[in-house]
C-alpha cells in the first residue's frame, strides 16, 4: 500500500505545473502611492494596486530593487518618490492577468539600458 502511495504522489508531482522565475527587465514604475508596475517588452505588469486588498500584491516586494537619485526619474512632486526607473526582475508571473506573482530579486540598471531598447514602449 505504501508503494502505491508513493507512486500516485510522484505522479502528482509530474503533472502539477510548476511555476519557473523567469527574468524581465523594463520601466519599473511608481507613479503614485499603491501602484507598481513592470514596463517590459510584452506587457505592462501590475506588481501592486493602490486599494488592492491586502495581500494581493505580489510577494516578496521587499526584493524589487532599489534605485540611485540619479538613475530614477521623478514625475510627480520633487522628493515624493514617485517615478521610473530601468530595473531587471526575478520574478514569477501570472500571464492571464499580467500581474508579477512574485519578486525573488531585483535590480537598478542606468536609464540609458531601457532608453537604449527599441522594444520598450515610453515610459512617459
């Protein structure tokens, strides 16, 4: 019984989709309180939502990346902190709904890397 047991579970095993990090660069964006994005090639991903209910950002937002005063554009008020700047992300995603799952590291990058790629739309 115990060997039918292990195998029902490795079968289990091999058909549950696992979720792979995957890494994608782009506009990190912060352009008002609650809401952060992801600007890639393919989409714009939604990392958190201002009003989101609690928990429904992606996990692990304390390793998205930290960015230099001179690589980070301010859009709103000087000093808010609100903005963009270039970053690439270890992240799991949820395709369908184009939003980040889950942030395993994250890194600044000069604004002339984003600028530099023709796939990435404005951030403006």
């Amino acid at each position: 019984m115990h060997r039918l047991a292990a195998i029902v579970a490795v079968s289990l095993l091999a058909v549950s989709p696992t979720l792979a990090a995957e890494t994608r660069c782009g506009w990190y964006m912060n352009p008002t309180p609650g809401n952060l994005w992801l600007m890639d090639k393919d989409a714009t991903w939604t990392i958190s939502s201002q009003g989101d209910a609690d928990g429904a950002g992606a996990k692990g937002i304390d390793n998205a990346p930290e960015f230099d005063e001179t690589q980070f554009v301010e859009t709103n008020n000087p000093g808010s902190g609100y903005g963009y700047g270039c970053a690439c992300m270890s992240v799991t995603v949820d395709a369908a709904d184009k939003r980040i799952t889950q942030i395993f590291s994250g890194e600044s990058k000069p604004l002339s890397a984003c600028k530099a790629d023709k796939s990435l739309p404005s951030p403006d």
